[in-house]
C-alpha cells in the first residue's frame, strides 16, 4: 500500500458544486493539492456521471477520485452508473476511492442503490474509504428547507424523531484525509454529529440565533408526498425523500457514531456551532 499522494497527480472530484464537494475542493486547494472540480455545470472540468463520453477526459492523469451516487432511487440493471465509473477510473489508473454513501446503507437490502455502489468500491482492488453520513446540518442553510426557515415553517413528516445532523465540513475534512492518507484505507466511516436533535429543536436554535420566530410543523406523510410532487418532484424522488423523513420520526438512524473522531481524533463540530458560523455568514438574512 503506498502513503501520501504528496508527489502523485490530480484528485478529482465529483459533485465539486455541491455541499460537500466544493468543500473538499476548497480544503485541497488550500493544501496546495492539484484538484479537478468536476460537475455538470460550474466546475473545471465537465462531467456527468450518465454520461459516459465525459469520463475518459476528466480521469487523465487521476489518481485518487471522491466520488458520489445522485440518483437514490432504483437502477433498472441493478448496478448504476457508480458501479461501471469505478471500473473505467481503476482501468484509467485510479488508486484511491472515496465515496459518498448515507446513514444506514450496511443495514439496506441489496437493491438499495448505494450498495452496489459501495460493493463496487470495495472490490476495486485499489484502496478505498466508505463515508455513511447522517443527515446534512446544512440542509437548514443552504438548500432543502432553508425557505421554510425564511418564512417561519418547516414543515415536515419528522414528528419528534431526533437525528445528530452532522456539519458538511465535517465530511469534507474527513474526505479531504482519506483522499490524501493511506491509513484511512479499507475504512467505513459512519458520521453524525455529537448529539441528536428533532427538526423542532434545531430549528428553535436557529430562531434564537437570528432572532426569528421559526416552527416546525408536523405533516403527514402524504401530505408530504403531495407537495412535493406539486412543486415538480419527480414520483419517486418524493416518496423515497418521504421515507427518509418518516425515518426520523420513526428513531431509525438516532444512533451517535464516532466516525469523525476515529477519523480526524477530535469531536464533531456541535449543531450549535454550525448554526452561529451559519447565521454569521449571512445564511439566513
């Protein structure tokens, strides 16, 4: 097994736009790593995980490759494209994997769509890292329900489940690591932050940070479904998005892990850490 990839070439990543990846890419960069963003749209270099023409160009000269499966509901073969990009990458000359699964997936039967992409990761034959993360913190700030925030209802089939929402910088320093040292070869991380809070907790916090007066509100699950089908979510994207909430309500995935310590030796960042960097930033203005 070899060490650093100090004197090896490019690291791509995949998803370089989003929460996650943009952040690896940042921390690389900062490190003086030589970094491919690769995205759809907005990156350095273009790329489209169902679109196999753009895989060669962006895997020249790659060695070691974060990589992420987008699409969360059923592939018609059973494999996905995650399985057929880590043969092509190990054939390109890739030594180093690090993929983004979810909270949950060692537990998932085998057609759920991240296990076959975290089977094809593990029998790469190259070294590789598996990080199964809970839910985003940054899910209130920057995407899914930051409107809810801004308007004073988040309005969601969660009930009082808790779920220890663990920071996105997190999972991108424990990528960053994996993608650059050895010794996180072979590992399945599992990352949460330090302690679980309900929908209605962290979102009492948030209000007391911006001086908002912010809810959650308990939906029904097909109430749910309905509202996002409405506001043009595809069937199965919504009822798979459904159940993962109903998840929470339900306590499945409650459980504290220490992932990030095992990982970096030190404690998750706390949601009230994320919240006033989150709210200093503007995030919520």
């Amino acid at each position: 097994m070899w060490g650093s990839l100090v004197d090896m070439d490019d690291i791509l990543i995949l998803g370089a736009t989003g929460k996650t990846g943009r952040r690896i890419v940042r921390r690389l960069k900062t490190a003086g790593r030589t970094v491919r963003a690769a995205s759809r749209t907005g990156g350095d270099t273009t790329f489209d995980l169902n679109d196999p023409v753009t895989w060669p160009p962006a895997l020249d000269g790659v060695t070691a490759v974060y990589l992420l499966e987008p699409n969360r509901g059923p592939h018609p073969d059973g494999q996905g494209p995650v399985s057929r990009f880590v043969a092509e990458a190990v054939s390109a000359g890739v030594q180093r994997l690090v993929l983004l699964s979810a909270h949950g997936v060692g537990e998932a039967g085998d057609d759920h769509p991240l296990k076959a992409a975290e089977q094809a990761v593990r029998d790469s034959g190259t070294d590789w890292t598996i990080l199964r993360p809970g839910w985003f913190a940054q899910n209130f700030s920057e995407s899914f329900w930051r409107p809810g925030i801004l308007n004073g209802t988040v309005a969601l089939p969660t009930g009082d489940g808790r779920t220890p929402f663990i920071d996105a910088e997190d999972i991108a320093e424990v990528a960053e690591a994996a993608l650059t040292d050895a010794r996180h070869s072979g590992q399945i991380y599992q990352l949460t932050g330090p302690r679980a809070l309900s929908v209605g907790e962290a979102v009492d916090l948030i209000g007391r940070a911006t001086g908002r007066t912010i809810r959650h509100v308990d939906v029904a699950p097909e109430t749910f479904t309905e509202h996002q089908i409405a506001a043009g979510v595809p069937a199965d994207a919504a009822r798979i998005l459904t159940g993962l909430l109903v998840d929470i309500r339900d306590g499945h995935g409650a459980e504290i892990s220490d992932g990030v310590d095992q990982a970096l030796g030190r404690p998750p960042r706390t949601f009230e850490d994320f919240v006033a960097e989150a709210a200093a930033a503007g995030h919520w203005d």
